[in-house]
C-alpha cells in the first residue's frame, strides 16, 4: 500500500532523514518507533506532503506522491492523526467528524462513514453536540480518529496517539488501534515513543535513531532483541 525508497529530507542545511526505506502492505499495522527528535514527526509529515523530500520516492497504491500538495494526499486516501489531535476545539464533537469528511461529496457516503465511526466510538455518539474542548484527553484521540475515518481512508498513520495520555487511557488508545485495524482492514502506520505497546500492536516495525533506520523487522523479534530493550524499553 505505501512504499518509502531511500528518503532524504532536508530543513534547510540540516538533514533530519537519511535514505530511508520502509513499507506498509495492505492490512498491516506498521511501528516506526524512536525517541523524540528522532525524525519520526518527519517521515509522517513527508508522506503527508507537509514537507518536501530532497532525495528519494513515495508510493501510494503503485502511484508516486512525493511532490503533490498535503489536500491530494488526503484525496487519495492517506490520511494523518496530528501529533497533539489539532482538533477544532471550539466546534462541537459532530462539527469535527464533518470538517474529516470535506473532500467526499455523496452524502450518503457520508452518513454511512458517520454511522461507522459511532458503531467504532459509541461515547462520540453519545457527545456528539458537545465541543470538543470539553471532551477527556482518551475521548479527544478517539475523535481525532474517527475524524480521519470520515475521509474514507485507504490507510491512516497516527503520529504520536499516545502523547500527553494517563497510562489508562494509553492502553485503551492502543485497543483502540488494534481494533480498527481489525474490524476495518485499513492498515496504519503508528508513529510513537512508547516502544513496547507500539510493537505489541503491530506486525512489523522500525527503530529510527537521528533520522536514520536501525534496526528493522518483525514486531515480535524488536521486542526481544537485546539492543532494543536496552536503548528503548529501559532494560
């Protein structure tokens, strides 16, 4: 579904990435994983086309988007959850799910989106005419996510989903994830600094360190392998 082939990218004379490869196949969830300042946050907003790659290519579904403007990613079906949600906080809960639904045009599409996403998150439903300030941290990422469901997503990358959340609220973020990948197919790429939960959700995974690829594979070998435990999970 999405192929990333030796990414470079620049802000100004800085190099944030170095030549990096990753892929996300259909129905997959894909960790990239790393500290903060790692060039995570700079990958998701690459493949988002908020900033140019100098070097490389991006291939969504076989077609090349690196270079396109962020609203043509969006039409095609890429689709981000910002780091920090960037909801519309002064609108309310049904107003945020509406403006995710800007570039469909058929209105039933749209109602069946929005029926989908309170089958997914029935406490949206329940908090539909509130504002979204006044929703819990844990209730304000479940709207960032269902906001991005109602553009008819062909894949969703979740940049940072846990950050400023209780523990609690952490772990039923990541339930969360694992089941709308299930229940809905669409793969995701999860960007996060929580290591362990990040891996135990997904399939496969990369480690970033300083915008550069060190170690790769499946989720379930990173978990175990020395070197990452030790640099990431504090063992």
């Amino acid at each position: 579904m999405l192929r990333v082939e030796d990414l470079s990218v620049f802000y100004g004379k800085i190099q944030a990435l170095y030549s990096f490869t990753l892929h996300v196949e259909k129905g997959e969830v894909v960790a990239l994983i790393g500290a903060n300042g790692a060039g995570k946050s700079t990958m998701i907003n690459t493949l988002s086309g908020l900033i140019p790659p100098r070097e490389g290519k991006i291939l969504f579904a076989g077609e090349r988007i690196d270079g396109i403007p962020p609203e043509r990613v969006v039409e095609k079906g890429l689709i981000q959850v910002a780091e920090g949600r960037e909801l519309f906080s002064a609108l309310t809960v049904f107003e945020n799910l509406m403006m995710g639904a800007y570039t469909l045009r058929d209105p039933k599409k749209i109602e069946e989106n929005l029926k989908s996403v309170f089958d997914l998150f029935p406490v949206l439903a329940e908090r539909k005419r509130n504002l979204a300030q006044t929703l819990s941290g844990g209730e304000q990422q479940m709207l960032a996510i269902g906001r991005a469901l109602m553009s008819n997503p062909r894949m969703i990358m979740l940049d940072e989903p846990s950050l400023g959340l209780a523990p609690i609220l952490v772990s039923r973020i990541f339930e969360v994830i694992t089941r709308l990948n299930q229940e809905t197919g669409i793969p995701i790429l999860l960007v996060e600094q929580n290591v362990f939960l990040s891996l135990k959700v997904s399939s496969r995974g990369y480690v970033i360190e300083r915008g550069k690829k060190v170690f790769e594979g499946k989720s379930k070998d990173l978990l175990i392998n020395p070197d990452v435990e030790k640099a990431y999970m504090g063992v």
